[in-house]
C-alpha cells in the first residue's frame, strides 16, 4: 500500500511507489482528482484550473499505462504520472480540453494538433491532467486565481503583484501543484510569468537557457525569449522534468543531458554573488512595500547567505549588475521595443495556425472585447488599455530582430558574463522580483525559496542566474539548499484533508 499526500508526494516519490507496485496510475490519477473536485471549483475555490480532460479518458489512459507497466514496456522513468500545463501550450481536441488563452474569444478555438512539448510528455508517458489558468491570476475564463497560503484570498484594492496575489501569468500552474492537484507542472515566462508564482507557492521553478525546449504550438509573446518552464516541490523533479522538456530539442546542447549528475551535498568550490535586494524590487504601483515586508525580506535574506556559505559556498556580497531599465536599442526601450513590437505579427501567426477559431488577430480580439464587455472584463480588469496600447506599435519585424541581438549582446556577453568573471563567481543570486533581467539575455534562471512572511505566511524566493547552458549548476544549488537547509511548508489551510490511502 502506498500514501500519497498530495501537498507533499513528489513526482520522485510516486515513480518510486509505482516501481515498487505499491499503487497504480490509475489511483494516483483518482487521487489528484478527487482534490481537484474538492478545492478548484469548490471548498477554497482556488480557481487554478481552467479546463480538466474527461475523468472517464483520463482513467482509460492510465489503465493503459498500467498495463504497459505490468508487461515491462515503460514510456519513461516517469511513466504513469500526471502533470498540468499552462492553457497557453495546445492540446489536440482528442485530449478532451480546450486551449483558450483564458479569454473568451478563443473558447471555441481549435488547435490543429498537440504542441510539440505535448506529444513528448505523451511519448514520455506522462498524464495530462489539465490545463491551467493564467493572466495575472485574473482571466476571463478562469477568474481569480487564489493562493491557497493566503487566508481570503486575493485583497480587494491589492496592486497587480500585491502581497496577497498568487502573482503572474502562470499562477495556475504554480497554485495547482501548491494546492495538490498535481505533483509538477508546466508555465511558460517571457520575464517573470514562472517565477514569480512558483515563489508565491513555494515551489522549485526554471526558465531554461532560451531555445533549448521547442515553443512549437505554444503561445508566445516574444519569439526571442519566451520560454515553457516547469514548477515542483523538489530539485530533483524540476531537474527530471526539464529533461523531459528538453527532449523537444533533438540535437540541442542540452538534450539527453543528465541534469542531476552533480547533485551533491554541499557546495564546495562555488563562488555566489548576491546583489543588494533593495536595488531590485517591483515599482509600488505593482508590489506596495512596508517596513514589516522590507525588514523579513532583508533578514530571509541574509539567513539565505549564511546558510548558502554554512553549505560550502563562498559569498561574494553585493555585485552590481545592469537592470532591464537601461537597456535602450535607438532610444528606445529594448524591453518595450522587443515584448511588444512583434506581438501583433506573433498573434496573427499562432490564430493562423489553428484549425478553428472566430478571431485571427489582435484587432479581432480587442473588438470582440469591446462587444463582449460582460465576458471579458471584470473589477479585477476593467479595460484593455494594454492591447489597445499593442495595436499603437508598428515596428517592422527588421528592427526588432535588431534589437534582440542588440541586447543579447550586451545583456549576455557584456552583462551577466562580465559580472561573472569580474567577481570571480559562478552565479549570481537575486530577489525573484529581478526575473526581467534574464528576459533580455534568455540565460537560465530558477527560482526557489527564500522563506515566509508574517502575519500572511505568503511565501516568497529567490532567483540564481548563471550562464548559458548552465542550468544543471541552478539545480545543484536548488538541490542543496532544499535538502539542507529548509522544510516546505504546505498550504495550512489545505493540510488536514489531504492524505489518500492508495492500494491496489
């Protein structure tokens, strides 16, 4: 007989069970399920998922993945095991869940096939639960996401990234695993939509060395630097599903590659470089800060440290580095110029492709907002000042290229690279709210936990950057620190009803 706490049970811990013969996909499918019927759409009302594939489909599958287990044919080392993606990242219509980018007028669209990332999961033999919801925490289709550490909810009045906010486009995918509707997940971030939530629910997150896993069928904002990123309790399944996502790849410099090889139990030999967390915090019209808040940031972070250099690394305190603000490309913006002078062409392409849908560009869209108002706006969102701000840029798709290469040099080479060697360090530790700064360079970022905060118990991290292709040294810090040095907490107002029994 096997347990599973789904607050606790890891994707790791599963496999195990599942080797042993001590439960069935087809119970670990029912359990995940059954919490999602208790606290998605009832109970706390976490509003994490927008659409769950049929449960009749979802046991067929995994009794298939039973049998297969049974005669000795195993997909994966994860075979069996279910995951939730961000309703950006396509699903065939066969799979039984829409794919709406949270709004109402992609509700009746249809992909032409799975994204790419999909059918690797399927060949791999993972589950497709669900897909996640998304936009801020807010989206017409899925409402309010809800942080199940924050007591209430969502405050009214709060800031877009405010304290009570589960945080940014991926919330669903980081509050699912959170609240225990899966073990793992996946989001996808062009400058913090995957950090920031996975820190929000104390959760392990990474965005990859950029173009390492395939955006094919997946929505985007930028084709430079967005990039599907996965979410976990542990290290050791952030590092085990990333090798899946870089399965997407073949021939890339990270596909095949062991992403755990050097997990160790200390951190000799590494040289860590903090920056000053007060030079890196969100404007106040996003994340209002107090006293209280500022004093339990500075004191997590400098246990951070002690506990960082306790393990074996040196501390290098503080570095400087260059912020997104600097970078400019002609005068302008490089951040502006690259997340949005392309996003028009970007939309029109991605409708393109589907084989169904009653909008095909970001014109469509708008209008269909402004006849639509009751769907698609709300007192959390009023207006689409920001698409209609979009449909204002026209920069021809030259310029922005240039700008891209532009500021990949001088973000990369000329940014992180030179801190790292001007230091004399091997990553660069930051507040999560530094998460824009690797949008320009598409250089490996993860996040995990920094600790707690009081009265509200909100969780919130840090991030560790490194250079290109680098990314297993992320998770060998992640992997440390986790193992040694702090207990997750789960969600307590989820806790007491949560361990299923699981037998064959």
């Amino acid at each position: 007989m096997g347990d599973i706490d789904v607050l606790k049970t890891t994707a790791s811990d599963l496999k195990d069970m599942l080797n042993k013969g001590l439960i069935t996909s087809r119970t670990i499918v029912e359990t995940y399920l059954g919490q999602i019927k208790r606290h998605n759409s009832q109970g706390m009302v976490l509003n994490a998922l927008i659409d769950i594939a049929p449960e009749e489909s979802l046991l067929e599958f995994a009794d298939i993945l039973d049998a297969e287990r049974a005669a000795g044919n195993l997909r994966g080392d994860y075979h069996g095991i279910p995951i939730v993606l961000k309703d950006l990242i396509n699903t065939d219509p066969s799979l039984g869940m829409r794919t709406t980018l949270g709004s109402y007028a992609m509700a009746s669209a249809r992909p032409a096939r799975n994204a790419l990332v999909v059918d690797v999961l399927l060949q791999q033999g993972l589950i497709v639960l669900a897909k996640a919801n998304l936009s801020v925490s807010w989206s017409p289709i899925g409402g309010q996401t809800q942080s199940p550490y924050i007591i209430g909810g969502v405050s009214p009045g709060d800031t877009l990234l405010g304290h009570s906010n589960p945080g940014g486009s991926s919330s669903g995918s980081a509050v699912s695993v959170a609240a225990g509707f899966t073990p793992w997940s996946i989001g996808v971030e062009t400058d913090g939509s995957v950090q920031t939530p996975a820190s929000r629910a104390s959760l392990f997150a990474l965005k990859p060395t950029i173009d390492m896993i395939s955006g094919d069928g997946v929505f985007k904002l930028t084709n430079a630097f967005d990039s599907l990123g996965g979410m976990a309790k542990s290290a050791q399944d952030l590092a085990a599903l990333t090798e899946i996502l870089f399965l997407t790849v073949p021939g890339s410099p990270m596909a095949g590659k062991s992403l755990t090889a050097d997990f160790s139990s200390s951190l000799d030999g590494l040289r860590l470089g903090f920056v000053e967390p007060n030079d890196w915090m969100f404007s106040s019209t996003i994340l209002e800060p107090d006293e209280t808040y500022l004093q339990q940031r500075r004191n997590h972070w400098n246990h951070a440290m002690n506990e960082l250099n306790r393990l074996g690394a040196k501390i290098v305190s503080p570095i400087k580095i260059k912020k997104t603000s600097e970078y400019t490309f002609e005068g302008k913006s490089s951040y502006q110029v690259i997340r949005y002078g392309g996003w028009k062409r970007i939309i029109a392409d991605y409708l393109h492709d589907l084989a169904e849908t009653k909008v095909h560009s970001l014109e469509d869209i708008v209008e269909f907002s402004i006849q639509n108002p009751d769907l698609e706006f709300s007192d959390v969102c009023q207006n689409q000042d920001s698409l209609v701000n979009i449909l204002k840029y026209d920069i021809p798709a030259s310029v922005v290229d240039d700008a891209v290469r532009d500021v990949r040099q001088a973000a990369g080479p000329e940014g992180i690279d030179r801190a790292l060697k001007e230091y004399g360090i091997d990553a660069i530790i930051a507040p999560t709210d530094i998460s824009m700064l690797t949008f320009n360079v598409g250089y490996p970022m993860g996040t995990m936990l920094l600790g707690y905060l009081l009265p509200s118990g909100r969780p919130h991290g840090l991030s560790i950057i490194t250079s290109k292709y680098n990314d297993a040294l992320i998770l060998r810090i992640m992997h440390v620190y986790g193992t040694k040095s702090f207990t997750r907490k789960v969600p307590s107002q989820l806790e007491a009803d949560t361990v299923g029994k699981a037998c064959i």
